[in-house]
C-alpha cells in the first residue's frame, strides 16, 4: 500500500462503533446482550491495533489522507460514550472523556496541518 494511503486503514474502526452505536439505539430493551459488548469491544480491538502502528504512522508526511484519523477516532469516542451509559461504568465514562479529548485534539492539528500545506502549495499537487 502507498505510504500516502496507509492512514485510511483506520476505517476498520469506525464499522463496528457505528453499528454498536445502532444496535444500542435500535434496540434498547436488549442492552445487557452480547451483541452491543461484541461490536464495541472489535471496534477498540482494531483501535488498540491501529494505536501500535502509531509511531511508524506518525513519521509519514502529512497527506490529506490522515483525515481518515478523524471519523473512526470520532466513531469509536460516541460509541464509548453510548456504553459507558449501557454499563455505567466509570473506566468507561473516563475512556470516553480521554477519546473526546483526543479526537478534539485530533482534529484542531489535521486543520492546523491543512492550513499549512494549503499555505505551502502542498495540498492537492500531482504525484
């Protein structure tokens, strides 16, 4: 896979959050079932997976695609949140304050480094 499109592999991520997200949603009287833990905890799964790539995924170069970073990192902080009301928690009331926190911090350097590469030219340029 071409080092530009490695940080799209954390799409993997975002399935299984959203559909723990649906499932709690779409059926609320079966909470305490196996399927809402099942599809949250392969969502952190893939999470802590990506998370031990996070040194050699930091020494690429910015490309517009670490913006795949944001969705799933956003996917699996709602999630989070929805299970720590499912469990009641406090590891996961705490978890899902740490991913709000990264996600936002997240966020705030993918527009500071799009805002520097716009400023540099080097945003949208042929390969």
């Amino acid at each position: 896979m071409p080092p530009r499109l490695l940080p799209t592999l954390a799409v993997l991520i975002a399935p299984p959050a959203v559909a723990a997200i649906a499932y709690l949603r779409l059926a609320p009287e079966s909470t305490d079932g196996p399927v809402p833990r099942v599809l949250y905890y392969a969502a952190l799964f893939f999470a802590l997976l990506f998370a031990a790539q996070a040194n050699r995924l930091r020494r690429l170069p910015f490309f517009l695609s670490w913006w795949a970073y944001a969705f799933p990192l956003a996917a699996l902080s709602a999630a989070t949140t929805v299970m720590a009301d499912v469990i009641d928690g406090w590891f996961l009331t705490a978890a899902a304050w740490a991913f709000l926190v990264a996600v936002s911090a997240l966020v705030a350097l993918l527009v500071a480094r799009t805002a520097t590469g716009m400023v540099r030219g080097e945003i949208c340029v042929p390969e």
